[in-house]
C-alpha cells in the first residue's frame, strides 16, 4: 500500500511534496535519505526550493561543460571525426570564425565570404552571440585560443539562461516548486545546453509563462515576442493562449499578449530590417530553402527510397500537418470535460512543429524539458522520454562519425541513425500520449489531483467556461476541480519547504 500523501500548506497554498506522490522521486531520493518523513522539519532553512534547484543546474550545466572538454581541448580544432566520436560538438567555436565574428564583422550588415553570406540567425539570438564577441575582443592570442575564449564566454552567459529556465518553472506552478528539479536534473539538458544558443530562447519562453501564471498577460506577451525575436517557436504559445481564453471568455487577456508580443517583436527587429534587409530576412530564406536535414522522419523518408524530396514540398506538407495538428490541439481543448492546463497545450503545440519539422538538432530538446515539467510532472514518463533523447544525441554523432571517417567507417551506419530517429520520435509522442491522455481524463493528471485547476494558468485558473464545443454551458459554471487529496496536513511558518 503506498504511504499517506502529506501536504505542506505555506502562505495559502499547498505544496505536495514529490516523494509522497510519485514512485521514482521516493526511490530516488534515497540518495539523500529517503523520503520526507512524518516528523521531519522542513521550515527555516536557506535551502529553498529554488535555491536548491539553481544551485542542481549550476552543478549539472558544469558537468555538461567537462562533457566537452576533449573538444574544447583539441578535436573542435583537429578535423571533423573526432568531435563527433566524443559526441562533444558545438556550432558556438566554429561559427566564431564562420560567420564573421573571429574577424570583426557586424551581424546583419556586413556579408559573410562563401555561400550564407549573412549570419542565419533572428536578431536577438545574433545580439548575444555578437555581445559574446565583444567579451571576447580582450583575450589575445591565436586562432584556437580566442575559439575556445568565445565558448567559454558563452557557456557563461548561457548558464545564466539555464539558472532563469529552472527557476522560472520552479515558481511558475507555485504549490509544484521540485518540478524544477526535472530540469535540473534533466540529462539531455546538460548535454545539449551549449551545441548552440538555444537557451536564450527557452529563458525568455520560461520567464514568460512565469508571468502568465502570475495573471501579467501583457508582459507574458512582451516576453514571448522577445523570445520569437531570438527563436521561432515560442510564437506557437499563442495558439494555446487563444484557445484557452475562448473557452474561458478572457478575450481581454489574449489581447493584451497579442499586443504585447507584436509591440515587443517589432521593437527588436524593425531597426534591423529598415538597416540591413538582406540580412535580416536571411534567417527566414534560409529556413524556408533549408533540406531536409538531420532527425527528422522526412530523412527516413528520403534515405529509405534513395530520392530527395523536393523542399517546396516538404514546406507545403509540414505547413499542412502542423495545421491539422493545431486544429486537433483546438478541438481537444474546447471539447475535453475539463479545460486542459496551459502547461499541458504548450508541450504539445511545440511538440507537433518539432515532429512535422524537416530538421531536429540535438539541441531542440531544450525547447520541450520546461514544458514537459510543466505538462507531465512524473518522473517516470520524463526519464523514459529524456532515455530517448540521450539515445538520439549519441545517434547523430556516432552517425556522423561514420559519415566521415571515410574507409573506416567507424560509428553508426545509415539505419542505425534511422533507428535512433524513430526513438526519438516515440518518445517525443509517448510524452504527448499520456498529456492527451491526462486532458481527457483530468483524474489522471498528477497537478489536480491535489484539487488544483490549472496553477500556471494565471486568469485561467478556476475561472468558469463561457464556452465549450458541443455542449450547453451554464452560467457560472466552472472548467471544473479534482477533489483535494486527503492525507495528514504539516502546517508550517514562514519559510518555504526546504527539503523534498
């Protein structure tokens, strides 16, 4: 029989700690013994759940550094194989030098020799890697030297981006602070955090459903716009947004994101397009003449019958199943019995463009491990899915070893990359399966069953329906609430839980 759940009630909220609830946090908290017991003292500590969590994705992101280290030593710098056979490659030492910044070029304005001829990147995400350049200005020496300074820098200011991530979601479903811990621990996040400058975006995204569970929709949608500003992705939580404030009426909400993630947009990328057009809209040629590349089922598709695929085509149809997918996400929302959580749409709206996509860098991974705390808080389900992952991220780089090890042929072969493709799909949809699963039967999903609606919902949590597809919704009457989950109750003071 599993042990009485206990709740931790502190500040009008209550906090449900996640070895009382989930099988895999019990076991594994073993490693620092054991599982909150009935007498344990968990006030006044400095050991705050955010100050734990930081402290976890400091200590994480380093070991993701020391991951590097035979790159950063000598195989970024000794051809190409090596890199890929210690599965330590990142985009941030080569493109120091391959776009411009090694020889002092301006991002967007000055053309770059050889094919891309303009840095390929949207302009917030073109700033950071140019402030990382200026940082980088004062270390003289040769060539390698100033490569691995400008990594190092990065990784600095990318850490800062992972320590915002991982306490944005630690704060963002208040009564769920350890949650924050699946992306500190998340191993797919150390490997990955510094290939290239993703974090940036997934920092700005996290900050932004932090305020949309604080009710502040117009900064939500400025920090939206800021984050489609440096990555095209965080646009899709838009659509979330929409559909959720259709079937709650909160029109006024969408509003004012909308506004603020237009007005925030506009801010960083007009100056630059009135500028420099050509290289402004670069990164929008490039990811429209891109093709078909690593990860995706479309190379499965292209490798098993020996034809590439023509890219116009695979634009069309990817526009086309995004689309359907997006209609399916709107219906399941304005059809389910009770209105499914932010955390939950978003996971699965950017889960959809990362499946339909014609590429998938390793680093992608990044975009979906917030959301996934957010939107499936079980352990279990989140280390099988993170299992794929990692066996994705050694795939790729074990595939391109063989690719370029030449008579050797050292590394994986063309169909074991195709596997690890596919179990990285699998993966990625087993995760949305058992989200979709939660959305239709709300008794399932691990946030409500402590009688909370939608804690990172912000004006949509335990707000009333005004509309739901196919059924008569009464006045008043509200998306609906999980009975709260009996169990022995540990009031407490002022300090917040310190101890899982």
């Amino acid at each position: 029989m599993p042990s009485p759940q206990k709740t931790i009630v502190h500040q009008d909220q209550t906090v449900v700690p996640p070895t009382r609830r989930d099988e895999v946090a019990s076991a594994g908290s073993e490693l620092i013994g054991g599982p909150l017991g009935r007498f344990a003292w968990v006030g006044g500590s400095w050991f705050t759940p955010v100050r734990v969590i930081a402290l976890v994705t400091i200590g994480m992101f380093a070991l993701g550094m020391v991951q590097k280290l035979p790159c950063y030593n000598w195989a970024w710098f000794r051809g190409a194989s090596s890199q890929y056979t210690h599965a330590c490659y990142s985009d941030i030492p080569h493109l120091f030098l391959g776009r411009g910044f090694a020889d002092g070029l301006t991002p967007y304005l000055d053309r770059l020799s050889g094919d891309m001829e303009y840095l390929e990147y949207p302009v917030l995400t073109g700033l950071f890697m140019q402030v990382a350049a200026w940082l980088t200005a004062p270390f003289d020496g040769d060539l390698q030297y100033r490569e691995q300074m400008y990594w190092l820098v990065n990784a600095g200011m990318l850490l800062v981006c992972a320590v915002v991530i991982a306490v944005c979601v630690t704060r963002t479903q208040r009564n769920r602070p350890w949650d924050g811990l699946m992306v500190a621990l998340a191993p797919a996040f150390a490997l990955t955090a510094t290939i290239n400058w993703d974090l940036l975006a997934v920092a700005l995204t996290a900050a932004a459903m932090l305020m949309w569970s604080r009710g502040r929709a117009l900064l939500f949608g400025v920090l939206i716009g800021l984050a489609t500003a440096a990555k095209l992705y965080p646009l899709l939580l838009l659509g979330p947004v929409l559909v959720l404030c259709w079937r709650a009426g909160k029109w006024r909400a969408f509003g004012a994101s909308l506004l603020g993630a237009a007005a925030a947009w506009l801010v960083t990328n007009v100056p630059v397009m009135l500028l420099a057009p050509e290289g402004w809209k670069k990164f929008y040629t490039f990811s429209e003449e891109r093709q078909v590349d690593f990860g995706s089922f479309w190379l499965i598709i292209t490798q098993r019958t020996g034809q590439e695929l023509d890219v116009d085509l695979v634009n069309d149809f990817a526009k086309v199943l995004m689309a359907l997918v997006c209609v399916g996400i709107a219906a399941l929302t304005l059809t389910a019995p009770r209105r499914p959580r932010f955390g939950q749409l978003a996971f699965l709206v950017v889960a959809a463009f990362i499946l339909v996509n014609k590429v998938y860098s390793p680093q992608y991974v990044l975009w979906l491990i917030p959301l996934a705390a957010l939107a499936r808080p079980r352990w279990r389900d989140f280390l099988i899915w993170q299992g794929c992952e990692i066996g994705y991220f050694l795939g790729i780089w074990m595939y391109l070893a063989y690719t370029t090890s030449g008579d050797k042929h050292q590394g994986l072969p063309t169909e074991g990359y195709q596997l690890a493709i596919a179990v990285h799909l699998l993966g990625t949809l087993y995760l949305c399966a058992v989200i979709i699963r939660d959305i239709l039967m709300p008794e399932r999903d691990v946030v409500r069953q402590d009688g909370s609606d939608d804690p990172a919902g912000g004006v949509l949590d335990r707000a009333p329906d005004v509309f739901v597809l196919g059924r008569e919704v009464r006045p008043g009457s509200r998306s609906g609430t999980a009975p709260a989950v009996e169990g022995p109750r540990v009031e407490w003071g002022t300090e917040p839980m310190s101890s899982c």
